[in-house]
C-alpha cells in the first residue's frame, strides 16, 4: 500500500508490462535522465526503470542535467519540480530543444492547472503527481517513450528525406547543366550546318554563274560584280600574270580612290603585292598595320589606312591569278566576307584555267605562254 507523501514506495511489488521502446545510439534500451534534488526520488525511480530494462541516469540540479543532455543520447527527461518553478521549467524547455526527440515529464506534488499549462508552453509532454501508483506511472512513461520513438522515426525519416532531396537536387543541377551544354552544342551545330547550307548554296550559285562565261574579259566582270553584290563597296582588283611572270592589272573596282589616284596605285600594287602572294595556298586577311607592314614591307603605305585580303587563284598547281580586295579599317571585313572571298577565288581560278583551256585548245599546254 503506497504512503501519502512519499511516492513510489510499492515499486518493488509491481509486476506491469514496461516497454522501453526508444532505440538510442550505441545501447538497444532506451534512455531515461532523472533530474530531482531529492535522493529517495532518484533512487526509487532508478530502481523502477532499470528493472524494467531502462538505461538510467541520474543527477540532482540543472547545471549537470544540461551537460549530460550535450554529452548522451537521451530519450526521456523525468524533472522534479522540487528544483525550482522557473529552473524545472528551464531545464524542460532545454532538453525539448537539446533534440526533437527527447521528451520531458515534470514530477510535483501539487499539480495544478497553471503549472500543467506552463509546463506544455516549455514542450513537457506530461505532468504527473508524485503520489501517482506505479502501473500509472510506468504507463505514462511508455506513452512518452513511445512518443519519443515516433519523433526520432520521424526526424530520421526527414533526415533522409533532406538527404534525398539534396541528391535530387544535385541530379537536376548536373542534369540541368548536360541540358545547357546540349542545347549549346545543338545551337552551335544548327548554325554550322545553317553556315555550310550557306556556303553551299553561295558555291552553287556562284559557279553556275561563272560556268557561262568563257569569255576572259565577262568572266573578270561577273567575278567582281558577284564579289561587291556579296561583301558590299569595297575596293577590288584582280592582277593576272604573263608569260615572263610578271603581273598586270587585269580588272578592279574602284570604291574611295580619284581615278588618277587608283590607276597609279594598281600598276603599282601588281608587281608590289601580287608576286609577294601567288604562292600562298590559303588566302591572306592583313587586319592590322603591323601585319601589312610584314608582308608588303616598304610597299605597305600604298594600303596603310586599309584592311586587305588576299586570294591566290590557283589551279592546276599554277597561280592563274591574284585577287585582292581592300577598304578602311572603319568599315572591316567580317569572317563571312573572307568565307565569300575565299570561295570566290577558288572558281574563279577553276572557270579561269577553264576559259584559258578553251582558247589554247589547238595549243599544247607548254606552248600556251608563247601564243599570248
């Protein structure tokens, strides 16, 4: 029989069912921290748990409670309120927010209905009397035990959950990033083929026009006209070599020069220029000063405020022609205009040998200098 005033004396009698549900670190029993500045209150309450299967702790103030909280994994605070109104309640708002599955049930001697509020505002999960008999007692304890197993499960279940969520996120940056790079590539590619449709089509057009012309004078005519209808004003010349490998001036655009001025200027640039570049196989594009001066030497000043390109026409293994195009550096020359220049140059030389062919048919090849 129990006796008013101190509390769990039958302890050794009871033969209830005790399930210590929780599943601490490191230990299968759940976890019990008993806080009470009374000694009997600790050792019949140790006494009960550990029984039972508990893992038990005890201290008897607030300071050790709060260490131990930092140092253990525990699953269920059991506070006396004999420490103090405001440090029970204290301690009981730490242990719910040491981690969200540590519950607490406050222990008092005079339960009343303003210390049960105070105590859920602080996270307690139960209040008890301390003359409560003990099958109550180890009932209400099995609920909050229980209750704590449920927060754990679910503060695991989240931590997964966060975990997953992480992942996916990684997954969708990386998946969102081989998308970028994707559509890159695929924006890249469209325009390389929109570029070779393009050129393809500009080649077919350019050398079905070419292909009419058989005769020399045409031919130089259509030539430049089709390069000026392309890359817009521009000054352009075409310098055709003789038999003694010497060039001459064989047709040119005049853009931004006095006709006296573009005359002298040409004769010129046909033996300055055109020798220095028949024997490239790749068109030349002189952009800067520094690049016309290394090329033309004391010649450059001729095209010293111009941007210029250069086209071998070849065919055959012979230079059949040198095509040149320049204008101010003010208005340049972009990578399409050397794109049309170039292919302009490579028909042109083809249609040219062409057309030569033509006119030395009853001339044998090696003969064809000495007819000129």
């Amino acid at each position: 029989m129990e006796r008013q005033g101190e509390p769990f004396s039958d302890v050794p009698a009871v033969s209830g069912e005790f399930n210590p549900s929780a599943e601490p670190i490191g230990d299968n029993r759940a976890q019990i921290l008993i806080v009470s500045p009374k000694r009997h209150v600790r050792d019949r309450l140790a006494g009960l748990l550990t029984t039972h299967g508990c893992g038990v702790r005890t201290v008897t103030g607030v300071s050790d409670a709060r260490s131990l909280l930092s140092e253990c994994t525990i699953d269920l605070a059991l506070i006396d309120c004999a420490l103090g109104n405001p440090a029970a309640f204290d301690l009981c708002r730490a242990c719910t927010e040491s981690e969200p599955g540590v519950l607490t049930i406050l222990l008092t001697t005079q339960p009343t209905l303003e210390d049960a509020v105070c105590a859920m505002r602080h996270g307690a999960v139960d209040m008890v009397p301390s003359t409560i008999d003990s099958a109550e007692l180890f009932e209400r304890i099995n609920d909050g035990l229980d209750r704590a197993q449920n927060l754990r499960e679910r503060e695991r279940r989240a931590l997964r959950l966060r975990g997953l969520c992480l992942r996916l996120n990684s997954a969708r940056q990386e998946v969102s990033r081989h998308v970028g790079e994707l559509c890159s590539d695929l924006v890249e590619a469209y325009q390389d083929l929109s570029t070779q449709i393009d050129h393809i089509g500009m080649t077919s057009e350019l050398n079905c026009l070419l292909r009419q012309e058989l005769d020399l004078e045409t031919l130089l005519r259509t030539t430049l006209e089709y390069l000026l209808s392309k890359i817009g004003s521009t000054n352009a010349a075409i310098f055709l070599p003789s038999s003694t490998g010497e060039f001459s001036l064989g047709a040119y655009v005049n853009y931004d020069r006095s006709k006296d001025e573009a005359e002298v200027m040409l004769d010129h640039l046909a033996s300055a220029l055109a020798p220095k570049f028949e024997n490239q196989t790749s068109p030349v594009w002189l952009r800067e000063p520094e690049e016309l001066e290394l090329w033309m030497e004391e010649e450059a000043h001729w095209l010293d405020d111009c941007q210029t390109m250069v086209v071998p026409c070849h065919e055959g293994g012979e230079c059949l022609a040198v095509l040149t195009a320049f204008r101010k550096r003010r208005t340049p020359f972009s990578e399409t205009d050397r794109v049309i220049v170039e292919t302009l140059g490579k028909l042109f030389g083809k249609q040219l040998a062409r057309v030569i062919g033509i006119h030395h048919r009853h001339v044998p090849k090696d003969k064809w200098g000495e007819a000129d």
